[in-house]
C-alpha cells in the first residue's frame, strides 16, 4: 500500500503525493471515474496529505493528519452534491468562492473537495471559474466528477485532470477479503471482475447481497432481447422498479456480457463469466448490433445516474435495447 493508503492506480497516486511532495500541487485538481473507484477517498487522502506538519506527508501522527482523519480539519471543506442534475446549485459555489478569500485557519493549505462537481449547472460551474482563473496561492480545489466531459471546457483547462481504473483483482480481492467479515478471496476475486475491478461495486454487491439477483435479471434481459416478445423485456426489467443502483451495476454487468459477446472465442477468459449466454449473443446478434448495445449501456448508465424517476427509466431501457438490435 502506498502512503496515501489507496489501493490500486499506483502511478496516479504515486504521481500526485510527489506534487505534494514538491509543493507542486495544482490549484485545481478534478479525479475523473466511475462510481466507486474511491474518488472521494482519495480526495480525503490528499486532503489530509496536504494539510499535513510532518516531513513525510501525510505522516499519520501529527495534529493535523489526526483532525484530517477524524473529519475535522477546519481547513478542509467538503461538499457533495446529492447526485441529482443541479443539485450543486450556484448560490453554494459563490458561498465557497467567499470562503476562499479568508486565510487557512490552521495549515499551509485551504482545501476544498467538490464531490459529484457535475452536478454543477453552468452557472455554477462559471462562478467557480472566476476563483479559478485567479486563486489564492493557499487555495485547493479537488473536483470529483464521474466523467470530465460534464465539465465546462473553460473549467477543465484551469484544471489538472486524473482518471482512476479498476484495480488490479488479486490485489483487490486480497484487500477486500481482508475488510469484509462475509468474503474471501475467491467471491472478491469473481466480483471484481463482473464489476471490472471497481472495488466499491464489488464490496457493496457482497455486503447487500444483490449481485446473483442483478445477475438473474440480466440473462433475462439478454434472453427476451433475442426473443421476439417486447413483454418479456420489459418484465425482466421491472424487477429495477424500486431500486436505481441496481439498474447502475446491471448495465456495468450488462455491457461485460455484450463486450464477452463480441470478443467471443471458445479458449477465451470471459468478463461475465456467462457463457452460455454469450454464446447465445454471439450467434444471434450482429457485431454490429454488440458494439450499439455496448454504447446504449453507457448511455442508460449515465441516465440512471442523474434520473430519479424509474418508471420512465425503465420504459427508456427497454425501448434503448430493442432498437439497438432493430427491433
């Protein structure tokens, strides 16, 4: 484990404690990846690093590092959007922009973490723009953001950006089954890779117990699209009613059995872990269709994200998929 005590993307994090090191850090810093990769932990991290007294930052044991860890620090300020489009609204960014010109209370640094950022609308975004043109040489901003491209072009050229992956699965599968009372290292091992080493996917999937039922709703999904019955897709889906994060990790588990489709071989590894279904995928749907399907799963991921209403969600799923396969 690195200092920051962050698991996996060992050359990002390698990189960003050697600018803090230095006292490199930049002003502005967005960590771009999906939902659970740990960018708010790793925002915290620094965070902590930075506001940091001891000479190998962060040193665990001075003032600062223990208020850091403890959630306390008055020089690191955190807010999260709720998740919801606009849920960052403007009037909390110019609160913060005022904020920024009072010095640090106790540290080098004033750090503030903007979870969700892209849930700013323009306005926002073009309020916080104007401290990020000219910040105060003590001021820290680091954005977390589920893709930059949400971001306004002028924010994101006044930024340093950074992308986290998936971890590697031995070394997540080893650090789960060390953090998790219900799973060892070979049911963190299997989902890690439905989850494509998204560690805080497969730690949630094994504590609430939902991975086999998003799995089961999956297939159906996949068998009533080679089907010709427009109900039966739209009841696989309906088991999604009253939970959206379960339609989050079905189209990340989805799009690995649509990509273990298109890459089929029989000697292959498969993502999935399915292949009779894959091999039913490969033989009935086009390459063409695979690769349209993969996108609309992107797709219906993002809209899933930012809308609440899983009726109409739902309705858009089931509509998405047929038309991807010409139906």
């Amino acid at each position: 484990m690195n200092k920051l005590d962050f698991i996996g993307n060992t050359r990002v994090v390698e990189q960003l404690g050697c600018l803090i090191d230095s006292k490199r850090f930049p002003h502005a810093l967005i960590i771009e990846g999906e939902h659970g990769l740990g960018k708010k932990t790793l925002a915290r991290r620094l965070a902590g690093a930075l506001v940091c007294r001891g000479d190998n930052k962060p040193c665990g044991e001075c003032r600062q590092c223990r208020k850091a860890e403890q959630g306390i620090h008055p020089d690191i300020i955190e807010h999260i959007a709720e998740g919801g489009s606009n849920s960052f609204h403007v009037d909390v960014v110019r609160n913060i922009v005022n904020d920024a010109f009072m010095c640090p209370n106790e540290a080098e640094y004033k750090v503030y973490i903007l979870g969700n950022a892209e849930c700013m609308n323009a306005s926002a975004q073009n309020a916080l723009l104007k401290i990020l043109e000219e910040p105060p040489e003590y001021v820290i901003f680091i954005m977390t953001v589920s893709s930059k491209s949400m971001l306004l072009e002028t924010v994101l050229s006044r930024s340093v950006v950074v992308s986290l992956e998936g971890v590697d699965i031995k070394e997540g599968s080893q650090y789960i089954a060390a953090h998790s009372e219900s799973a060892d290292i070979a049911s963190a091992a299997r989902q890690l890779e439905t989850f494509n080493g998204n560690i805080g996917k497969a730690l949630g999937s094994l504590q609430n117990g939902r991975v086999s039922e998003i799995t089961d709703i999956c297939l159906n999904v996949c068998s009533a699209l080679v089907g010709d019955s427009e109900y039966s897709l739209l009841t696989a889906c309906s088991a999604f009613q009253n939970d959206r994060q379960s339609i989050i990790l079905a189209m990340d588990f989805l799009k690995n059995i649509f990509r273990d489709a298109l890459v089929y071989k029989p000697s292959a590894d498969l993502i999935s872990g399915q292949t009779e279904t894959v091999t039913m995928l490969k033989n009935r749907i086009t390459r063409q269709k695979l690769i349209d399907l993969i996108a609309i799963c992107d797709k219906l991921k993002e809209m899933a994200i930012k809308n609440s209403n899983n009726s109409l969600l739902i309705t858009k799923i089931c509509y998405s998929l047929r038309q991807a396969i010409g139906r």
